[in-house]
C-alpha cells in the first residue's frame, strides 16, 4: 500500500532535517507525489531517501514537499524552500508546466534548480532566467532523432502521429514537425487527445484513413496505451513507435498483447540486462537494487531523474564548497557554476556534459532503441 | 467521411451516451428529491472500474477498508443519535446488521481468491462494497445539513469529491486500469465490427433506464421519491422521511455510478481521476434536460455522446470545448423560456 511505503520516506525525511545543522548543504525536493500527474511524482519522492548524504565532507539535508501536481502550490513550496528553508539548490518538481512557473523565483534568489521534467522548455531556448535551471532528462529532440533514424532505415515514408494535447504533445509535435521535414518523411495526420479521454476512436480513424506506413503516439505514463490499443483494432497494421513517455512496466501491463512490437527509444534503465557494460549502467543498477530493496518494487524512470539530480549535485558540491559556505548566495552561484562544468558524469540515464548552451547535457549514450517483445522491453539490435 | 467511419463513430457515441444517459438520470434524481448536485458521482464510477481491475488484476483490494471505515462512522453516528433520543431496540438492532454487513464483506474479500472468481461475482462483489458507500455518503455529509442552502450543499458536494478522488488515488494508486470485457465476441455488421461488449453498454443501460422508470411509476417507494421531489414539506407531513428518501436517491446514484464504471471498464482505460469528466458530461446532458426532466436528459446525453464522437474525428483539438459549448446555448434557452422563481430556501 501507497501508506506502508510513504511513511519510512516521511520518517526518514523528517529526521534527516531534524538533525540539520547551519553547515551543511540544505537541498529541496519539490514533488507531485499526488494529483494528476502522481504517477511521475510518486517514484521521485520515493527516491529521495536514496539521494546522496554526503559531499566534499559536507553532509546534505533534503526538504522533501508535495506540490499535489498544482503549479501555484509549486510556486509556494519554492518561496517556502528559498525564504525559510534559505536552501541551496531545489530539486523539481515533477511536471513541465510546474517547472515553467517557477523559472523565474529560483532566478531571483540564485537558487540552483534541476528540474526533472519532460519539456525542454525549462532549459531552452536559454534565457538570463533558464542559466538557473537544469534539466535531468532526455530532451524530446534527442529521443525523436533516434526514432526517426530507424524509421529512415526501415523505408517509412508516411507517418501518422497521435499526441496528447499538452505540453508534451505539443512539443512532440514540433520537433517531429521539423526532423521528419529534414528526413523527407511525411506527416500525414496529426491528432490530439485528452488524457482521460474515454475513446479515441475518432483520431485513430482520422489517422488510419491517411494510411501512413506508421504512426508515432506522443504520450505520457499509461495514456500512451488507449490510442494504440484502438488502432490495433481497428486493423492497423504499421509499425508504431511510442516516445519515453511510454517507457513504464504499466504500458506493458495495460497494454498486453495489442503493444507487441512497438518500438521506442527512452533511458537505458529499461533494458539494463542487455546493454554492454558502462558507468552509467552500473549507477542504474545499483539504484534500481537499492530501490527495489527500499519500497518493494522497481523505479519508473522518473525517479531516476531525480536520482541523477541527487548525483549531479553531490558532483558540484566539493568545487562550489571552494568559493563559499553552504546557506551563502556565493555558495549557490558557485555552485551553478559547478552544476554547468559537469563533464562526463554517468547517471541512471546516460552521460552529462553540461554547457552554458545545453543544460541537459546528454548525448546519444543517453538513450536506446527499445521494442516490446513477449511483453518485455528488449534492446532493439 | 464514409459510412465505415460514420457507423464506428457512431457506435461509439452511443456507447458514451448510454453512460452518460445513465449518469444524468442519477444526477437529476438526486438534485429533485435532495437538492443536492451530486458532484462525487463520477467517484462511484472510477471506483467501480478500478475495483474491478484490483479484483482481476490481483491486486490489493484496499477499498473495502473504507466500506468499514466508513460503515463504522455511520454507525458511531447513529448510536449517538439514539443515546440522545432514547433506545430503541429496532435500531440498534439495525445498527448491529450494518456493521456486520461490513465485517463479512471484509472477510469475503480477503478470504475469496478473487482472481479465479467467475466475472459475475466480481461484478457482484463491487456492487456489494461500493453501493452501501451511496447512502452512508448522505448520511454521514448530508443528512446532518439536508435544509441548508442548495448553495451550502453544492460546496460539501464538492468536498467530498475532491476528498474522494484522493482517497481513490491512495487506494488505487495513480495508473490506469483497464478489465477484461464480459465476453469477447465481435460482430459484423455490413463492413464494420461491433464489440459485444458495446452491445452490453447499451442493453444494460436500457434495462436501467426501463426499470428506474417502472420503480418511479409503479411502487410505492417510487411514488414516495417522487412525492419527496415535487413538494418536500408535503411529502414529509404525508410521512416520507426525509432521511430515507435522501438515503435510497444516494444508494440509486451510487449503484448506477457503479454499474456504469462496470459497464465501461472494458472499453477504456480509467484512472483513480477519470470521473469528474466523465459525470460532468452526464451533467451537461442533465442542463439540457433543465435538471428536471428525465427523457431530455436521456436524449441530452446521448446527444452528447454523439457529438464528442463526431468531433473528435473533425477536430480532436476542440473536442472537450465543443461538449462543454453545447452547455451555453441550452442554459440561454432555458433562461429565456423560463419565468424565474426566486428560491424558496
């Protein structure tokens, strides 16, 4: 039950800050760990007693709170973080319009941020504000490149799509919008679709009258299941691919058999038997170990990002501790600074190399081809 | 747009329709003998499929938890209400079957493999756990403030059902489920293939929507319900209870709300927040049946069900503005037409 695994979290986070001392190095963790977007929030916040507790020396406290996936809610837990916490560096939150609201009050105070969402939004186009915020995911970009390189290899020359009408639809939208131009594949239906949605009956015809050699679907969490499920019945045929949104053990469950063969690129945590051995699959091991021991069942992505966030800052820390005392605002400039130094750091999900251009940091190590396979994620050779 | 297209969107429409139909029935029965806009009504129906997706999908079956819990409250409720007005032995007696009632529930689910269970007893089961949340609902919210303002209930309405999807969320957790449909045969019809289970959506709908209708028309508890709905103080001094008249409208809502999240969990997948959206598109129905007249309603609703079909074809983008535009026109039509009549409360 939700309750037997949030309580030891909250225990835990509570004592971490009770014992909380004026040096060490104060980090908040913003969290939707209830509301729509739960299913995200739930497995970052779970993930929290498993961040690192020491850095350069320095031990880090963790501030966990839950925005209940509502963007003024965020905007208050930041304040609350900045002004009484007076923290170093916030973690969060979950959601990408969350994340766009909040932009501005960690440029304000200086607060480093490291956002664990979708939408590249929050790092780009880089702004005097965005300088502030990291992003510990995989841009939408570098995920829809290596979808459209394997469409190009298997001769697609039409593509449907279906996407939910949100940010990350929308962005899905965009950016497949200008790759699929450059790979001279044509778009043939774009359709949109709520998330609680009953039926998607009427966008999965629109795009099986196009009759494209395959159909992309845009979603987030368990959404991503309903549209592809009602075009297998209605007798689609084509390849479909599905973004990281989909990349979650609920897609396979809800999915069955209708999700066979479904092809889609997201972190290398999904398949981690399968690819050769590097850094960062032996960081997502040990986290998807330590999780598994901790709450009983294994980490949806998500929390991964968070994890790395944890990871980023442990790595930053020890060069900022240089210019000042943690608390100080020298002490978070620096440690921005630090933040956009990282080079070659392995998480959970690939590599970061972070430049004052690029604050996701992540090349194509930070990503696989994935297909379903006996209701399996397997690494697409 | 051909008539392939046109027949699986319709189909698909009524399908959604039929549910909504059902939902603004509900909806107007409570408003009428209560007062109240049954606002947590899609609760019962988010409720009622996830339920089943636990049963099936062998999960922890939490839910029938609250049933105690909350049986276990309306009887302390009870209680003191008899301790301040003197025993009687007919009602602690009533008392004492409720909570047994939860007990053996309790017991029956943790106990049954219900996984292995046939899908009529599942289906029979959720019933039997979720239904009696209906009136313990409006005896526990409602029944305490039954003559405040229409605008005082609205709000308790409200918080009882931002209260219940956070404790769908806390039992169910925040994924989806979609349950394995009653049976799986398809059938075809010229060129287009019909799921038995559409077929199930819109008998069992009708069969409710006959059988409200007989239960209005032809009993005496109807007939009490009805009484209750056009004239409460009359009602009340011709010896209808208040009491029971809100509790047996509640335990209708909460079976057709069941029964719909039932009737739907095989067609779509739905999550612990699904059925605000969906109740509020059985709500759109009921504003066009001027939230008091049942046939349209009914048609209302299908019509609803319809046009989000069609539109979700045309313009997948506006779907949901267009369902919640039709509202305006109905609610200006309304107004017109209407002579307005100050509220008596």
């Amino acid at each position: 039950m939700l309750l037997k695994k949030t309580l030891p979290a909250l225990i835990l986070g509570s004592a971490l800050t009770a014992t909380a001392t004026q040096a060490e190095v104060k980090v908040g963790v913003v969290t939707s760990s209830t509301g729509p977007i739960a299913l995200v929030g739930i497995p970052q916040k779970n993930t929290v007693p498993l961040l690192p507790t020491t850095a350069g020396g320095e031990t880090i406290s963790y501030i966990s709170l839950d925005d209940s996936s509502d963007p003024s809610a965020t905007v208050k837990a930041f304040k609350k973080l900045i002004e009484d916490e007076k923290v170093d560096a916030i973690i969060g939150p979950s959601g990408s319009p969350n994340a766009m609201g909040v932009i501005q009050f960690a440029a304000e105070s200086g607060t480093p941020m490291l956002a664990p969402v979708g939408t590249a939004a929050v790092v780009l186009p880089m702004t005097e504000d965005k300088k502030w915020v990291f992003k510990t995911t995989q841009n939408d970009e570098l995920i829809a490149k290596a979808l459209v390189g394997h469409m190009v290899d298997s001769g697609v020359k039409t593509l449907g799509m279906i996407g939910t009408a949100d940010p990350y639809g929308e962005n899905w939208s965009l950016v497949m919008a200008k790759l699929c131009a450059e790979a001279g594949i044509k778009l043939t239906a774009v359709e949109r679709f709520q998330r609680q949605d009953t039926s998607i009956t009427g966008q999965s015809l629109k795009v099986m009258m196009s009759s494209p050699d395959a159909v992309l679907i845009a979603a987030p969490g368990s959404s991503s299941v309903m549209p592809e499920t009602t075009l297998k019945e209605q007798g689609y045929a084509g390849q479909i691919y599905q973004t990281h949104g989909a990349a979650l053990d609920p897609f396979l469950k809800l999915g069955g058999q209708a999700v066979e063969g479904t092809i889609l690129a997201a972190s290398l945590m999904l398949v981690l038997d399968e690819v050769p051995d590097s850094p960062a699959k032996e960081i997502a091991s040990k986290y998807v170990a330590d999780y598994t021991a901790m709450h009983g069942e294994t980490p949806a992505t998500f929390g991964g990002n968070v994890y790395d966030a944890g990871l980023l800052l442990q790595n930053a820390i020890p060069t900022a501790l240089e210019s000042g005392k943690p608390g100080t605002p020298e002490f978070r400039s620096a440690l921005r600074d630090a933040l956009e130094n990282t080079s070659e750091m392995a998480g959970t999900q690939g590599v970061y190399n972070m430049t004052p251009e690029d604050h996701s940091g992540f090349d194509e190590r930070g990503r696989e081809l994935i297909q379903v396979e006996n209701n399996s994620w397997t690494l697409l050779k | 747009m051909n008539l392939q297209i046109a027949m699986l969107l319709g189909q698909d429409g009524i399908t959604n329709g039929a549910i909504y139909a059902l939902l603004a029935l509900s909806i107007i029965l409570v408003f009428t003998v209560t007062r109240i806009l049954l606002i947590p009504l899609g609760e019962f129906v988010t409720f009622g499929a996830l339920t089943m997706y636990a049963f099936q999908s062998g999960q922890d079956s939490s839910i029938v938890w609250l049933l105690m819990i909350m049986m276990a409250l309306d009887a302390g409720l009870d209680l003191k209400q008899l301790v301040t007005n003197g025993m009687e032995a007919r009602k602690a007696q009533w008392i004492g079957l409720k909570l047994a009632y939860a007990v053996i529930m309790v017991i029956l689910v943790e106990t049954l493999p219900l996984q292995e269970i046939h899908m009529a007893a599942q289906v029979l089961l959720t019933l039997m756990i979720l239904v009696p949340l209906g009136p313990i609902m409006y005896r526990i919210f409602f029944q305490p403030i039954a003559s405040a303002p229409p605008l005082v209930l609205l709000i308790v309405s409200i918080a009882v059902h931002v209260a219940m999807v956070g404790v769908g969320l806390l039992m169910f957790g925040p994924e989806g489920g979609r349950t394995a449909p009653f049976s799986a045969a398809t059938f075809q019809v010229g060129n287009v293939m019909l799921k038995s289970q559409t077929l199930w959506v819109i008998l069992v709908s009708l069969f409710l929507i006959v059988s409200l209708f007989l239960a209005f028309e032809r009993t005496l508890y109807g007939k009490a319900l009805r009484a209750t709905a056009v004239n409460r103080m009359g009602a009340r001094l011709m010896g209808i209870s208040p009491d029971f008249a809100g509790k047996a409208t509640f335990a209708l809502a909460a079976f057709i709300g069941v029964a719909s999240g039932i009737l739907i969990a095989p067609i779509t997948t739905l999550y612990y927040d699904s059925g605000f959206i969906i109740s509020l598109k059985g709500f759109v129905g009921a504003i066009i049946g001027g939230l008091i007249s049942y046939p349209l309603a009914a048609i209302g609703a299908v019509a609803v069900g319809l046009i989000e079909a069609f539109s979700m074809f045309w313009a997948s983008n506006y779907k949901e503005i267009i369902v919640f535009t039709l509202i305006i026109p109905f609610l200006l039509w309304r107004s017109i037409n209407s002579s307005h009549v100050e509220d008596e409360e």
